[in-house]
C-alpha cells in the first residue's frame, strides 16, 4: 500500500505541475480528471515476427506477414487540455508466416511455418494533442502495453530431402510452450473530429515487443502408420505490428 500511495501522489503532482504549467487553448476550457471520456474503437493489423541476430545462429529465417482485426475499449482521463492518460483494452490478432532455413539430420531443410497468435492488450498511453481547432484535434500517443495470448495455432511444412528419398515434414497445434504474457512499447498518431453528430477519432499505432519469444519449429515424420517427433530448437522471434483503427469517443 505505501508503493502505491507514492505512485498516486507523484501521479498527483504531475497532474497538479502540467496544469499550472500549461495555457489552454483560446476558447477551449481547462479540464481536469473529472472530464473523463470513454470509446470504442476497431480497425486492421498488419503483423509480423521479426528474428533476433544470435552468434552461431542455426536458422536464416524471413519473415511475412499476417493480416488481422482488433477492437477494443479505451478511457481517457485530460489533464490538461492537451496532455492526458489514455488506458485501453485491445482484442489484437498478431502472427506471421516464416521460411526457416534449418539442418535437420545434417539435412539443409526449409521449412514454411505460419504462426497465429491472438491477444488482449492492456496499454497504458500518455496522448498530447499537437494541434487544436473546433470540434477536434491532432495528437499523439506512446506508453506500454502488456498483453495475454488468448488463442494461438502452429503450422508448419516442408521436406526432407538427402536427394536419394524425400520425407515431407508436418506440424498442426498450439503454442502452449510460447510465453503466455507478451511486452510493448507503443507509439502512434491520431485525430479528434465530429461526424454524423459523434465524436470520431482516426489511428494509426506501431508496436514492438521488447521480450523474445520461443516459437516452436518442431515438426513430425511419417513413419509406418505413426509420426516421428523432430524435436528442433525454438526460434527466438519478437512481435512486431501496425494498427489502423477507427472509433466513436463519449
């Protein structure tokens, strides 16, 4: 209780300086944290992993990308009229698809690897508006997110080929082994405008994970009527995406 008495009083002080440091805009009115405002919002990701350089690496990996939707909820608390705390909860598809070269058996292997990975993201934003008129504004946003794989699937394809016989290689399931919490940071640019009697906003948001992943590349053989484990060593990847996003604020 006393760590997060200190927080809320430096949180306090913060609040209390940028407000008596800041002038409002002409004929916009000073806030303060009872003018919170809430709102949803929903748009289109472009994800992707991106591979970490490790010494004496065993992979050459590339990466694609994978398409995906988010929606989520936010709460706005102004501080000032341009400065504010933004805290959001976001249903994100991420993922990619990979061409990992590999050894396998002293074999060189390629193998075609999608990952689908689904989370809730619970970011933390601080958002200053750049630029102010009537009825809307141009701002900015940055913070941390911390985010919960809540789905997740596992392909991969390829062959084995010591040129006298080829074996293909397979894998379909989860991703129960990879890190169940992901780490961000985030930044990104938006705007306030009024349409169709709402309060609208636009977004665009990178965001990059600061932890590495363990993502599997292990693979099955068919041998008889049964399947051969491949055990290979995970690759390390890092969570990687853009977001477009359109909502309504209240």
């Amino acid at each position: 209780m006393r760590g997060f008495g200190g927080s809320a009083a430096v949180l306090l002080a913060i609040s209390c300086l940028a407000r008596a440091g800041s002038d409002p805009v002409p004929g916009t009115p000073d806030v303060g944290w009872a003018d919170f405002s809430f709102g949803f919002k929903v748009g289109g990701i472009l994800a992707q992993h991106v591979g970490t350089e490790e010494r004496d690496s065993e992979y050459d990996v590339s990466s694609g990308w994978r398409t995906g939707f988010s929606a989520g909820a936010f709460l706005l608390w102004p501080v000032t009229s341009r400065f504010g705390l933004q805290q959001e909860v976001v249903f994100a598809q991420r993922g990619s698809s990979q061409e990992i070269q590999v050894e396998i058996l002293e074999i060189p292997t390629t193998l075609f690897v999608t990952y689908r990975t689904d989370y809730v993201d619970i970011p933390v934003l601080l958002r200053y508006a750049l630029l102010q008129w009537e009825g809307g504004d141009l701002y900015t946003l940055a913070g941390t997110a911390m985010s919960l794989r809540v789905g997740d699937r596992y392909t991969l394809e390829g062959i084995l080929d010591d040129g006298e016989q080829s074996v293909p290689l397979t894998a379909d399931a989860d991703m129960s082994e990879v890190d169940l919490f992901d780490f961000s940071l985030l930044y990104g640019t938006g705007t306030d405008f009024r349409a169709a009697g709402f309060d609208m906003l636009l977004e665009y948001r990178f965001q990059m994970g600061w932890n590495t992943l363990s993502m599997p590349t292990y693979a099955y053989v068919p041998f008889g009527d049964s399947l051969i484990l491949v055990e290979n060593e995970p690759v390390p990847l890092k969570n990687q995406s853009h977001s477009i996003m359109i909502g309504v604020r209240f």
